[in-house]
C-alpha cells in the first residue's frame, strides 16, 4: 500500500497548563502554537475541558483567528462542548471520553455503549463540514462502532503501548504493538482515515510511523517537556525527522515513495 506523508499534530495543552499555574498570560499557547506551525506542525490540537484546567474558550477563539494551521479541536460529547464546537466550526474534531478526576485522556471511548449519544454530535459535526475522528483503543469492536458512525476517522489511543514500552515491560509492549497493527490494518480496510496518539515520544513515534495506514500523530507532553531544554521548535524539528525516518523505513520495504 502506499503510505502518504504522515502530519504532525501538536497539543498545546499543557502550555497553557504552565499558564494557569501562574494565572495571567504567559506562556502563551498562542505563540506556541505559532511557533510550532513554523517548525512543521501540520495542524494545533488542543483539548478544551469541561473543567478549563488548560485550554480556555479564548484561546479556542484565538487559535482560530490568529494561527495560520488547521485545529483539531478535542472535546467531550457533551451540549456544551457540541454547541460550542458547532459555534467555532474548526476544521477538525477529535470526541474524547472526559472524566474530571483524571489526570489526561486515560481511555478510549466506549463508542459502543455510547453509541446513541456519539450518533448525533458525529452527523451534526459531519453536516457542518467539521471532520470528526474518535478516540479509541484499537479494539475491532469499537472501530467497527466507529465506522458504523460513518466517522471519518479513529485516532487510537497508544497510551497503554508507549507505557509499556517507557517501563520496559516487553511482553505487554508487544502485545500492544500488536493490537496497534491490527487495529489500524482493520480500520484502514473499513474505510476509515488512522490516526494516533497519546504518550509518543521520538522512539514510538518513529515507530509506529511505519505503520502505512496511519496518516497522523497528535503529540503533547513529551514536547512541551522536551521544549524546557530544547526549545518547542527544535523538538518539533526532531518529532518531524523521527517521524519521516519511520516513514522511510515502510517505503524503502515497499519500494514506493513518500506521497505529498
Ligand atoms: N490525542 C488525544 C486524543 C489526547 O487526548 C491527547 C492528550 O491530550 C493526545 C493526543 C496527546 O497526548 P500526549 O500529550 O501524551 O502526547
């Protein structure tokens, strides 16, 4: 199969969680934002809670007004966050499961349970021209669900594989790997467009780059933390090289080339 360039989606989340620590303006997830579109960024993901704890409605308004790259807007399918998406009308949506107490994202959505609540956010989305994906871990059953939504994307959630992989723990790594490689070869072959994310550092992303199927990465809190010595565009440049070297690597073994 040949595998299109793979873009680059960059979560400014946790700026503006360095932000609220303090209160006030600074450091802005705006600038960042900017800053990472020119050093390769293909699109700004950011993930407005119910509870505001990073990203604010502001900057929601301003990211799009004032940065020259598509958002993705990531969002509970909850009224509030449906109408105020509708509102905003991004070009992108990625429904999210939320739950106050947590920490991050720490699952996928049950798009199966929650079938008759995603059915209507998923079609009102899709009749604004917003290109909603769903946030799930790459089980059959949900990508089935998903594309029985007629979603137009998965993005699967790799948080239990870069975990596994951070400890060092080689079964598990393998066995999530695995259901990565599966998930997105099945998702692929319903017709669904694969994306990933969710703790990729530069070894996974590079990684799972190789994968054809999957055609964008979202990635956060390892470059912001990266960002603290490196600086934002210098590790956004090497997010980039990692990435297209995985890329490579499934090219070269299928004889074709990158497609722009
Ligand atoms: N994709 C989704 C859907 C997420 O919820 C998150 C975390 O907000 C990410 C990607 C980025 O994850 P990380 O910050 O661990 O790179």
């Amino acid at each position: 199969m040949r595998a299109p360039r793979i873009r680059l989606g960059i979560n400014i989340d946790h700026v503006a969680t360095l932000r609220n620590a303090r209160g006030g303006v600074l450091p802005d997830p705006i600038q960042a934002a900017r800053l990472a579109a020119e050093s390769g960024a293909d699109n700004i993901t950011a993930h407005l809670r119910e509870d505001r704890r990073h990203i604010s409605d502001h900057d929601i308004a301003r990211l799009l007004a004032e940065v020259d790259c598509p958002l993705n807007m990531e969002m509970a399918a909850t009224d509030e966050m449906t109408a105020i998406t509708l509102q905003a009308k991004p070009p992108a949506a990625c429904l999210v499961p939320e739950r106050r107490e947590e920490r991050t994202t720490e699952g996928g959505l049950d798009v199966v349970a929650q079938h008759n609540t995603l059915e209507p956010v998923v079609a009102a989305f899709g009749d604004a021209g917003i290109e909603v994906s769903l946030f799930i871990a790459a089980e059959r059953r949900q990508i089935e669900a998903a594309a029985h939504l007629c979603a137009a994307a998965i993005e699967i959630h790799t948080g239990s594989w870069c975990d596994a992989f951070a400890e060092g723990r080689e079964a598990d790594t393998e066995r999530e790997w695995q259901a990565i490689v599966d998930g997105a070869a099945y998702a692929h072959g319903l017709g669904l467009e694969v994306h990933a994310g969710h703790g990729l550092n530069y070894a996974t992303a590079r990684k799972i780059s190789t994968l054809p199927e999957i055609v964008e990465l979202n990635i956060g809190h390892f470059l912001v933390g990266e960002a603290v010595f490196i600086g934002l565009g210098e590790a956004v440049r090497r997010m980039r090289a990692a990435m297209d070297l995985g890329r490579q690597a499934v090219c070269l073994r299928e004889g074709d080339s990158i497609a722009s």
